[in-house]
C-alpha cells in the first residue's frame, strides 16, 4: 500500500485528530546555506569565517526599506557580533524562511475553504496551518512589513545557539564552564583570556546546539532620545556605504558572458471575460538594418526586441511600430461608470457592525461623497531580470518580492518544473508592492529560451506605466447622525471598491490571468480591501458596507494599501463633522478616543510638535491621525494653494510603533512613508484611454522633487509594546492631513485623490 501526504490528510478528516497530529509533526528541511572555503555554517541563519566575519542569510528582499540592516542587528545583538564585522547573504528560496506571519494573514487568499476537523487559523494553537503551507510553499513573500514579526524569533534562537556553541568552543580549550565564558564585540571572554569567533568558528561548529537556545534575557530598544542629532549610530546601515559608491548590484546589474539585451513593448490592459489583447502585426523590415540588433519575439501581450546593447533593442521597437489587436480595452470612464453604478445599487454586503443596526440603517442626515482614482506606483527602478537557459535548466537573477512565485512563473513559461529554476535573489531599487507581480520573469525566461542565450530584459519607464497594474480605485459615502452635543451618535461607511486584494490573491495563489482573476471575484465582499474603515472613535453604532465594483482594470497592491484611501475618508469625513459642530478639530477627536490611550497620546504630542493652532481659517494647518495593526500616528500637515499649485511646507508626526530595535531606520520609513504619501495625495493618478494611461513619464505623475519636500518632525513614542511596523503608517495619514490643511488654507473642501475636485 503506497501512503501518500495527501492520503493520510483525506484518511484523517472525519476525525480531524490524525490530521491535526501529522500536521503538528516536527519536520527537517536540507540546510541552504553552502559555507565557502574557512566558513561555518550555524543552522540556516548564520555563517561564521575563519576571519571572523558573520554572515546572516536574509531571506527579505532589501528595497530601500533598511531589512539588510534589522535582521542582521537582531543576530549581531543576540549573538555578541561586532558590527563591524557583520556581512549579509540573500537567502535562497528554502522552507527554513516561510513567512509563517503573512501566510497567516493572507490565509483567505490560499485557503479559503476550511478542511473538515481542522480548526480556523484564529483558533489554532501556534498558527501550526499557516507555518505548515508557508514551509511546503517556501512562503517567504517580502509584503505588509511583517520581516521583524516573521524572522525575530527564529534569528534570536540561531544566534543564541551559535553563541553557546562558540563559548563551549571557548570552554573546552581552556577547561572551563561554558556557562562561566562572557560573549561580546565577536570575542569569549574568560578571566582575562580570549578568543575571536573565527579562532573558534570550526570548533564551535561540531558541538552540538543547546535546546532550547539560550536568549539574553531582554532584547534592546532604542529609545526616542537616545541618539541626539549628530551622534554615531549604534547600528548604521549596512547597504548605504555601497548604494553611495554605486557598487550595490540590482538586477539591471548583471553581466554574463555572452549575453544579449532585451527591451519590450506590451499590448493595452484589458480585464473581464472575453477581453484579449495581442500583438498583431510589427514592422521587422524596419529594423534590420539596425547594428546590434538580433531579433523579435512575441509572447502573449507583448513583444521583445534581442541586441547587443539594450539601446539598440529599443531602437528597434520604435522603428517598428507593434500593432495590436484589442477586444475590451478598458477606460476611466467606463471605471468612474463602474463605481457608480455599484454605489447606486443596493447590493452591498456589511463587513463590520458595532451597536445598534437599526441606527446605522437609517436616515442620516450628514452625507458626504469621497472618491479615488487609481494610482500608480512610480518606483525609480524599472522591470528588470536575468535569465541563462540550458539543457532543461534556468538561472534566474531577479528583483521580487515574491521570489517562489517568481520561480513557478518562469518555470510555467518555458514548460519545466519550479524545481528546475535557480533562482538568485537581487536586490530592488524601490517597489511599493509592485514587485509582488512576477510578469517580467516569465518573459525573461521566454527571451532565454528563444535566444539560447543569457537574456537581461529591462523595460523602458513608459512601459512601467502602460503594463503594470495600479492601486484599485474607490468610491465612499460616509453617512454619519451627530448628537446632541455635536459629537457621533451613528456612522456608516459604503464603500464602493472591486474585490481587489482578493484579485491579488486569485493571481499569485491560484495562478489566474488578470482577466480570470477580476471575473473569479466579481461581486465579492472583501474586507481587506477596506482595511482601516473602521474608525479608531468611540461611536455607538458603527456600520461599513462593501459594494462591489465589477471594474475591468486589473489592480494590485500598494504601500498603505486599503489604508491609503480608507484613512482618508474616515479623516476627511470626521474633520467636516468637526467643523460642522463648531468645534476644533483636535479636541474633537481627542473627546472620541478614550479607548486608544495611545493614539491619543499621538495626539496630544504632535499638537506641541506642530504649535497646533486649532486649525482655524486661513492657518493652513490640518491634522489626521491613523492606526495600522499596533501602530499610531498623529499627524499635523501644514500646506497652501497658490498659483503654482498646491505647497505642503511642514508635517509634524508622532508615531507609537512599540518597541523600535533601530530607531534611524523607523524614522526613515516614517519619512519616506510620507514623502511617498504626498506623491499619492497630488499626483500619480493617470487616466486610462483604450487601455493606455494618458502619462507614461516620471515627470507626468507630479512627483514631489527634492524641492518639494517639506520639513518634516517625526518624534516617537517610548514603549515597550510589541513592534509595529513603520513604513505604511505615514503613507495613509498624510492625504487627509493635507486635504485639511488646504481646507483650513482655502475654504475648499478636496474630497477627490489626488486633490484636484475643489468643493464648497
């Protein structure tokens, strides 16, 4: 009788008992990581060389976010590392480093359908479900700022092992307790004697690893004030040196004897069933006669040029002109059209309700429209991969986020298995989420195998635009009854938004086509598409409704995701209530929020950071506040409107994201985040005409420069809650800041991103 996986699970689900056991059953994984000459390997995480250095395999893709440096820190601290001699290795794609805390959060995209006898993921003891399918999957998605949540537990227990190791390394040469032996700046220490960690690397290795691991009681924080400015990092980055000097390898980087180039034009997005979109005629004789040019190849929607050199393939493709043949092309219109029609129907389905239903469900008397447009991602890196096929086999250097879905891409367009791809993890020059798609590996690997040749594609910036898929659109209408003191008695949020994160899911799990994938979801409540709808104020009934659109543009995510438009309604929605109330905008929240201490506090702070002035006419101040997960933010945006358009000048943000374990890369996310916010809040909202958007240059987008970039306060919380992640919280608060801002600057109300509906 052969007894398969899959058997023993069916066998075992009437019960749920044999299931659940041979689901809780330890498992092994072949270690990933290969030690080089004089290296040692310490488990999955940590390599140790004879000279001392120690490599800490990070299994997240580095993009600007600072994940080289936090992951390494946490080992170098647990361990007793010198900084100075900490390295990074991109990890392989390996069980060992499954994101079991994202495979638990997108677990309605992977499982939605629960087995018989298999309790839901909430009510499992140790998400044992979500760690099972993310190590089968080899789940290490780099999304949702979950790489402190997902790997600081398991880095502590390696280096905590590799530490006892090296002092029983230590303790044996100099017959001592191992337990007597003080480990710190890469070197044992005992009663005057010491040893480096490369003199003891080799013996270290062939001890066996204490279990459980021994962890230095408290793990640090830094504190707020702790390094005033000026002052040297404790822990600086490690990418920065490199990045600076130009020497850090991106993708676009690569060079393989032998290797041709490849640029690429794509057919208009079309979405919805029956829409197709395909080259159908391109002018090759044009071409030919261009030096260095090779060839083209068509795949499905697109079509490459080969050269010596990328600029004589792009040369190539202007010269010749593609063509394509296009049945659904998509435009704004038809997707203003789409929102509206699901906001008129009375098809919605409630995904949250607190208090009285009957007070949310009827007449109330403040109702106000919020809308969104898609928005672009505008990353300064472009598409950009490797590929080398042969005999069966592919090589894949890549940026991606999603590097396990990026292998079976590539495997599927060339017909071998995923386990025939060789994937090298590269780094990214920015993504936001847009590197979670994995289309340009899939048509690198074809370019590979088409040429017999290593192939490097890179796309042009127009093309960034033109193919790739925006941030989902939205429609709100934010209802709300006030009391008889002028605060909230009822609040209801309908919001009329496509399925979009599930979308997402339906394409990177079940390997949908994006028109598949819009039709699989069409009419289907999702509330992480309305992530953050829910006010953090005390209100006695509060209701949000999803209406879904049946929208033919593929969407994706975004940093801030659902958060970037639903803080701006609820934000923009309860400063009008305010100040239809008469009252001020601060201690109008602040009367609402006795049940988030924290977010309070946030508030009370940034109004002294800001020398809030109660946000009357004329000041040009506006405040918003936000909460993601475990994370706070208040923030006071000062901005103004002349004839050069809108000027943000100052944002003031206090931030509470618990513990910070490096607190210059927490401010630099905060930053960032809000830098990357004010681009969403005026600009990066391009048009739609026949499948094309009507912008397709960087400059179009109204990007802010570095000229346009305010002054901007961030000060932090000290706490020692568990850490929250930075880098989405100032993404969704500014938008509403700013929009107050400019009504407290104009009198117009902007009710419309990016803000250009000016409304009495």
């Amino acid at each position: 009788m052969k007894l398969s996986r899959r058997g023993v699970l069916i066998g075992g689900l009437a019960g749920g008992g044999l299931a659940v056991g041979f689901l809780l059953r330890p498992r092994r994984f072949p270690l990933p990581l290969e030690p080089d000459r004089d290296e040692y390997a310490f488990g999955a995480w940590i390599k140790i060389a004879a000279d001392g250095v120690v490599s800490v395999a990070v299994p997240q893709v580095e993009m600007g976010q600072g994940v080289t440096t936090l992951l390494p820190q946490i080992v170098a601290w647990e361990l007793g590392a010198d900084w100075r001699q900490v390295a990074v290795e991109p990890a392989p794609v390996s069980a060992h480093y499954a994101n079991t805390v994202l495979a638990a959060k997108w677990a309605p995209f992977w499982a939605p359908q629960w087995l018989p006898g298999v309790p839901r993921l909430a009510e499992q003891p140790d998400g044992y479900l979500a760690r099972r399918w993310a190590q089968d999957h080899r789940f290490n998605v780099t999304a949702d700022g979950t790489a402190q949540a997902a790997y600081e537990a398991p880095l502590r227990a390696a280096a905590a092992s590799a530490r006892a190791l090296l002092a029983q390394a230590a303790a044996a040469r100099w017959g001592v307790a191992a337990e007597a032996c003080e480990v710190s700046q890469g070197l044992v220490h005992h009663a005057g004697k010491v040893l480096s960690f490369g003199a003891l690397a080799a013996e270290a290795a062939a001890f066996s690893p204490p279990d459980p691991p021994p962890l230095r009681p408290d793990f640090p924080a830094e504190k707020p004030g702790e390094f005033p400015p000026g002052a040297p990092l404790r822990y600086p980055r490690l990418d920065l040196p490199s990045k600076v000097d130009g020497s850090w390898v991106f993708a676009g980087d690569v060079r393989l004897p032998d290797m041709l180039r490849a640029s690429i034009r794509h057919a208009p997005l079309v979405g919805g069933t029956g829409a197709m979109a395909e080259v159908s005629d391109v002018g090759e004789a044009a071409a030919r006669s261009l030096r260095g040019f090779r060839r083209f190849v068509k795949g499905k929607g697109w079509i490459a040029a080969l050269a010596d050199d990328w600029w004589s393939a792009e040369t190539a493709l202007v010269r010749a002109q593609p063509r394509y043949r296009v049945i659904g092309a998509l435009d704004s219109d038809a997707i203003d059209n789409a929102l509206d029609g699901a906001m008129r129907s009375g098809e919605a389905e409630r995904i949250h309700l607190a208090g009285d239903s009957e007070a949310v469900d009827g007449l109330l008397p403040v109702q106000i429209r919020y809308e969104v447009a898609p928005a672009t991602h505008a990353m300064i890196e472009t598409a950009s991969a490797t590929a080398r096929y042969a005999d069966g086999r592919l090589e894949l250097w890549i940026g991606t986020q999603a590097p396990e879905a990026a292998r079976a891409a590539a495997a599927q367009a060339v017909g071998i298995g995923s386990g025939d791809v060789v994937l090298y993890p590269m780094a990214l020059g920015g993504s936001f989420d847009r590197r979670l798609e994995c289309l340009h590996a899939a048509q690198v690997a074809v370019l590979a195998k088409e040429a017999e040749r290593p192939v490097q594609l890179t796309w042009p910036r127009g093309e960034e635009f033109r193919a790739a898929f925006p941030r989902t659109p939205a429609v709100a209408v934010m209802a709300a009854r006030p009391d008889a003191e002028g605060g909230i008695a009822a609040w209801r949020a309908r919001v009329a938004v496509p399925a979009s994160a599930c979308e997402f899911g339906r394409r990177m799990f079940a390997g949908d086509r994006p028109g598949e994938a819009i039709a699989a979801v069409a009419g289907m409540a999702d509330p992480q598409a309305l992530e953050g709808a829910v006010p953090p104020y005390a209100i006695p009934a509060v209701a949000v409704d999803h209406a879904p659109a049946a929208i033919d543009l593929p969407t994706t995510r975004m940093r801030g995701n659902a958060h970037g438009y639903t803080a701006f309604f609820n934000e923009s929605f309860v400063d009008e209530l305010a100040h239809r109330a008469g009252r001020e905008p601060l201690s109008y929240r602040m009367a609402m929020l006795g049940q988030d201490t924290r977010l309070a506090e946030c508030l009370q702070r940034v109004a002294t950071l800001s020398e809030w002035g109660g946000g009357s006419d004329n000041s040009g101040q506006g405040i918003a506040c936000h909460g993601i997960g475990e994370g706070r933010i208040a923030l006071v945006a000062s901005a103004r409107r002349d004839e050069n358009g809108v000027r943000v000048d100052r944002l003031s943000a206090v931030v509470d994201i618990g513990r910070i374990v490096n607190l210059d890369i927490a401010r630099q996310q905060i930053e960032g985040g809000l830098v990357f916010g004010i681009g969403l809040a005026l600009g990066c909202a391009p048009r739609y005409v026949g499948g094309r958007p009507d912008s397709d240059r960087l400059g179009e987008m109204a990007l802010p420069v570095l000229a346009d970039c305010p002054r901007i306060e961030v000060d932090f919380i000290e706490s020692d809650a568990d850490p929250a992640d930075p880098g989405e919280l100032g993404v969704a608060v500014v938008a509403p800041a700013i929009a107050n801002a400019l009504y407290s600057a104009t009198g117009l109300r902007f009710r419309r991103l990016p803000l250009f509906a000016e409304e009495l």
